[in-house]
C-alpha cells in the first residue's frame, strides 16, 4: 500500500488499486483477451469478480512494478500486442496515481481463437 502525508491527511492507495488499473489498461489494448489468473488466482476472482486478480503488485520507493498474464487473439504480432500492454499500464497507473511505474513483465498464457459470426 502506497501512502503519503499531505496538508490535510494521509492518502493511501491500495495495492488492489494498482492492480485494477493495471488489469483494466492492458484489456483495453486490441488483440488482448482477458489477464489469465493460476487456480487460486481463479478461485479468488470467482468470489472478487475483478479483473485485477493474478496481477502481482511489488512496490518500492516511490515506484511499482507489475507482473501479470494475458491471453491474445489468435493471429495478432505478440511482441507488439505485449508493448502496447506495457506501454498503457505505464501510462494509466502514472496518471492515475502519481507513482512511476519502472517495470511490467507481460507473459503471454493462452492464445485464443476468436469465432466469427456466420454471415
């Protein structure tokens, strides 16, 4: 849990928090399926229903990183789908929280075929 001291109070940001923005921004890059979670990841987000679980937050001075998994559309570029992944979790978590983000390991878990309607 990230806290600072300001004028009028204390502010916490909770680790969960972190995870949220991070799980929601790498959904929203095209090509990326959902974040996959390991069985007690999947367990946990049975009962949570948040898309920040299997999401590991690890926090320094100042900064955070993350680590997490993501299944991929069939047929997209994975080292470009990933970038974007690590690029838009940079992003969104330095906006919304302040923090610098120094690192983001993506690893790429399923690929998924995606079915078209029929016509």
């Amino acid at each position: 849990m990230i806290e600072e001291k300001r004028e009028l109070g204390k502010v916490k940001i909770d680790n969960d928090v972190l995870a949220s923005i991070a799980g929601i921004a790498a959904t929203q890059v095209k090509g990326v399926c959902k974040v996959v979670t390991s069985l007690v990841g999947g367990i946990a987000k049975f009962f949570r229903k948040t898309p920040d679980v299997g999401i590991k937050v690890i926090l320094g001075e100042g900064e955070v990183s993350f680590e997490l998994g993501i299944a991929v559309e069939y047929g997209v570029n994975i080292p470009e789908i990933t970038y974007q992944v690590q690029k838009k979790i940079k992003e969104e978590v330095e906006r919304m929280s302040g923090l610098v983000v120094s690192n983001v390991d993506v690893i790429v878990k399923e690929v998924r075929e995606i079915k078209k309607e029929k016509e």
